[in-house]
C-alpha cells in the first residue's frame, strides 16, 4: 500500500488549504504539525495539500453539524466536515487518532515528535458524534482544551468550537419566565393558570428575541431541596393524579408552550426538567416532538452505576419504582432526551468522590436510552485541579464522544492520562485510585453525602475507624512514594492538588483521622486550600 509522506527530514511537498470558515482550524493543524515534525506547512503551494472542506451552500444551514470524514484521495488528504465544527474535530481527531497528540488538559498534552511523519494512502475516518450536546461543566477544564476534546457547550462565544444552546439561562428559569417574586425554595407556579402561561410565552419571546443564535429555551423548574410537589389547586391535581406524576402538568404546560413558539422559532427546541418531584414520567401525556426533557441523576448513588439500582431512591408523593426504571420510561417517551448528571460532592468541592469507574457505565446507560445530549456538573467554581478534576474532565470529554467505550478502552485513556500528567510518579497515583473507589464500592454515596458515609466508618465503631485510618494512612503513604518519584515542578504542584482531597478528608473526619473538631482544623486547613488557589470550598461558598 502506498503511503503518504507528510514530511521527512525537516522538509514537506505539502500545504495546507482551508476555506471560509476553516481558518481555525487550519492554523491548529499547521501549529501541531509543527510542533511534531519542525516543519510549518504554507497555506499555498504546487505540490499535494491538505485540505480542509465544508459543504456548497448555505453556511448558516449546517453551522451546527460536527460529523467529519478524513480520507486520502490521490496524495491529497481531505478534511471533510459537515460543519465548521466538524472540520475543527477533525483536524484533532487527525492529531490523535493518526499522530499520537493527546489533549489532557491545558498545561499537559502529549505530541510525539517524529523526523517522518506518514499517513496510509487508504486513509479512511469517519465520525459523528453520539450526542448533539456534550458539556463538562468543571471549570479546571479550559475552553480551549475543551474544544480539543469535542466538549461543544457552555463555551464562550469567541472559542471557535462552541455551540450556542440556551437563551438567557439554563436552568431554574420559571421563576423568571413568570415573573415570581419572593419565591420560596420549592415554590413551584400553578401551571394550570392562564395568566402563568401568557407571562411565560411572552419572555421566552422576549429571551429569544434577545438571543436569535440559541437553539434551545429552558423552561424549567425552580429548584427545591426536600420533595416538595408543585401546585396542588384543583385543575392541576386532576391532571396529576391521572399522569401519575407533577410531571403530568408539567409536560402539558411545556407543551402548549412549545406549540405557541413553533410557527416562529421553527428550530428552537423548549426543555423542562425531570427533576426531583417531576422525576417520574406522566403516564400519558407525551412531550411534543420540539420539547427536550432534561432528567437529572441528583438522587442517584455515584459510587455504583445507576443501571445497578444499589440504592433504594427516595420517592415524590407520587411514589417512584427507580431513577434507572424512571429513565427508561422517559426514554420510552421522548424522543429528545437530555441527561443532567453530577460529578463531584457539592458540599465538600475536594472530598474524594469515587465515580471514576462509574461514569462510563453511566454515560453507557445514558446512550442506551438514547439521550441525545448530557450536562456532566461537578466543580464548576474551582479552576485548579482539586479531587483528581482534570482527569474526570477529560474521561468525561472521552466518554460523551464516544459513549458505548469498553472498559478496556477507558482504562487505557485513564492511565495515559496519568503517565503524562503525572509523569514517572503515576504508577502510585493510579493504585490511590484504586484503593480508594474498592473501599467506596461497599457503601453507596450521593452528592451531598458526608465522609462516614462515602467510605463506611462509623464514629463509635473502633473496628469500621481503625480500619479506615488504615486505609488513609496507606493512602498517605502512596502520595508520599508519588512525591519521591516525581520528576517534574509541574508533576510536585499537582500531588500537592491531589493530596489535598486527603486533607480535606482529614477535617470532614473528626475524632477518626484528627482530634480537633472540624471547624478548628478547617480554620488550620484554609490557608493552606487558599494557598493553593482553591477559592470555593463548597458550592456557593466562597473560602473565608
Ligand atoms: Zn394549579
Ligand atoms: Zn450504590
């Protein structure tokens, strides 16, 4: 098979040929191909090219389609993209896939140099992505590092790679749209009023009038903490009890909505939550084909995968078989299904949170009950890599491209990660992991829950504590091996952001792994997270 000789010795016959809306990518390609082989390919010349395509016709129609195909053609290499989008993930698919360039994280990524670099003459690679919207929403991820592994939501406009997808806000909004006041938490509108729906349809009007590029307008619950319901007047407990669920007037309420804005927001998609007392699908009523249902995973257990149902869930008034049973039956219903899932413990931001291995079976299941798009939140204040971040953001990144991966894959992307971003002191940072999610395999946790229960001790228990503080000690002690083997600064200041996660174990355990009460040594702890650049210590507090 004959083979295409990109460049040899420091020298190319090749060029790179982008077209209108093609610019970035291009400069990202011939930026890489630099870096690997020395040489810098011109935008012109005689001999065969690189070329980047979109397809004739309306640019505006296909803005946001990413497929992309990569194949030879004669000496030519062509970059195909469906969209704009789709030749950028092309040009970094090319990377990977064919150079062996890995994007783990801003200040770590991986290109092989090589004095030849060769591409097959039957070079052949398609893709398309498995959900339109991939975000993950964990702020140590950058934009631009984000773009290079295919994340294409919640990204600033002026990052070529984004896609815009929600007018105004993207969650929460009811209480907005109908212009509550003073809302209490769990305080939910009566869906069955017409003034409710006029106020409504008349600023989502408004919202997307203001943002004519957004695809998507949430109309969506407020939030609530406990199991509060919605509105239980007459008319819109009729309709419950028969659907069975809040959902009932929910999905009517969305529903009419979406009807409304349809003959002047063609393409604009209306989405509500499955959330907390809407969790449960409504028996008969069905979201119409322009209504997204966004379900959230929040009462799930995050050490175990969601399809093991571990945990007995709690339930609405209305009473629930299982979040795994409740997607499924969403999934049965909905045509355009988004997931809202969690990744890390919202009231301790650095406490270990053992999901590592539960997240592909997760992401997996998601794909099964064909969503088409998943919000994946964890840490979304702290830009540095607290609790092992940058590598949960990045197996994420790899997961919502690729969501069927098998175990065997995913193992591989986790230990290239490490072996880069740790460098020689990985091989203990991966037996952390390890230990740490195999002695958080025989309880369950969910998002909010304490360090007791995450790792099974209990406070008066001597056995259940001394057999934690063993584990913590081992713990220790492979951060302490992890430190004698490191090879780098950068290598030394992320174990010093790892191991913070076992500090701040040390202070959400008192009386187990330290002997001062919990305010005492968070006080002692402070500087030192602040030191670091930890500015959130918990969602919505800031570090005093
Ligand atoms: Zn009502
Ligand atoms: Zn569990």
């Amino acid at each position: 098979m004959k083979e295409l000789i990109l460049a040899r010795g420091g020298e190319s016959r090749y060029h790179i040929e982008s077209c209108p809306g093609t610019e970035f990518a291009a400069g990202e390609l011939a930026a890489y191909i630099e870096k690997i082989c020395g040489v810098r390919l011109p935008e012109t010349g005689d001999g065969p090219a690189l070329r980047l395509l979109l397809p004739e016709g309306d640019a505006h129609a296909y803005r946001n389609a990413e497929g992309f195909v990569i194949e030879a053609d004669g000496e030519d290499i062509l970059i195909r993209g469906e969209g704009p989008r789709g030749v950028i993930y092309g040009v970094y698919t090319l990377l990977e896939d064919c150079f062996g360039c890995r994007f783990f994280a801003e200040d770590c990524e991986l290109i092989p140099p090589a004095e030849t670099l060769v591409l097959p003459g039957d070079l052949h690679i398609e893709k398309h992505p498995a959900f339109c919207y991939r975000d993950v929403f964990l702020a140590t991820m950058s934009p631009a590092c984000k773009v290079k592994n295919k994340v294409n939501a919640s990204l600033p406009k002026d990052i070529p790679g984004g896609q815009y997808f929600f007018a105004e806000s993207l969650c929460h909004t009811i209480c907005q749209l109908a212009e509550m006041e003073n809302v209490k938490t769990g305080e939910q509108p009566c869906l069955t009023d017409e003034k409710v729906f006029q106020t409504v349809l008349k600023n989502c009007r408004k919202w997307l009038d203001a943002n004519p590029d957004a695809a998507v307008i949430s109309v969506t619950q407020n939030d609530g903490y406990g199991h509060q319901g919605g509105c239980t007047c007459e008319r819109c407990r009729e309709i419950d009890e028969r659907e069975g669920s809040f959902a009932g007037t929910m999905i009517s309420f969305v529903n009419r909505i979406a009807e409304a804005l349809e003959p002047d927001y063609p393409d604009v998609l209306v989405d509500t939550f499955a959330y907390r007392y809407t969790r449960k699908a409504p028996r008969t009523v069905r979201p119409r084909h322009n209504v997204v249902v966004r379900f959230c995973t929040i009462e799930a257990c995050f050490t175990h995968p969601i399809e093991s149902e571990c945990r007995a869930t709690e339930d609405s008034i209305y009473g629930t078989v299982s979040l795994a049973q409740d997607l499924r039956d969403w999934s049965a219903i909905s045509g355009k299904l988004f997931i809202w899932d969690y990744c890390t413990n919202f009231s301790r931001y650095l406490l270990p949170f053992p999901d590592l291995f539960s997240i592909r079976e997760n992401v997996n299941f998601f794909y099964k009950c064909n969503a088409i798009g998943v919000f994946e939140e964890g840490d979304y204040q702290n830009k540095v890599d607290g609790e092992l971040n940058a590598l949960r953001a990045y197996l994420l990144a790899k997961l919502l491209w690729d969501p069927d991966m098998d175990e065997e894959t995913y193992r591989g992307h986790m230990l290239e990660f490490l072996q880069n971003y740790h460098g020689a002191a990985w091989e203990p940072v991966y037996r952390y992991i390890l230990s740490l999610h195999e002695r958080a395999l025989r309880q369950h946790s969910g998002i909010y829950s304490y360090s007791p229960t995450i790792f099974g001790y209990e406070m008066m228990d001597l056995e259940s504590t001394n057999a934690f503080r063993a584990d913590y000690a081992s713990w220790v002690a492979l951060f302490d091996e992890a430190d004698a083997l490191a090879d780098s600064d950068a290598v030394r200041h992320r174990l010093k952001l790892a191991r913070l996660s076992l500090e701040v174990l040390k202070l959400c355990a008192p009386g187990v792994l330290s002997f001062l009460p919990e305010q005492i040594t968070r006080e002692r702890y402070y500087p030192k997270l602040k030191e670091m650049g930890i500015v959130f210590y918990r969602e919505g507090f800031p570090m005093p």
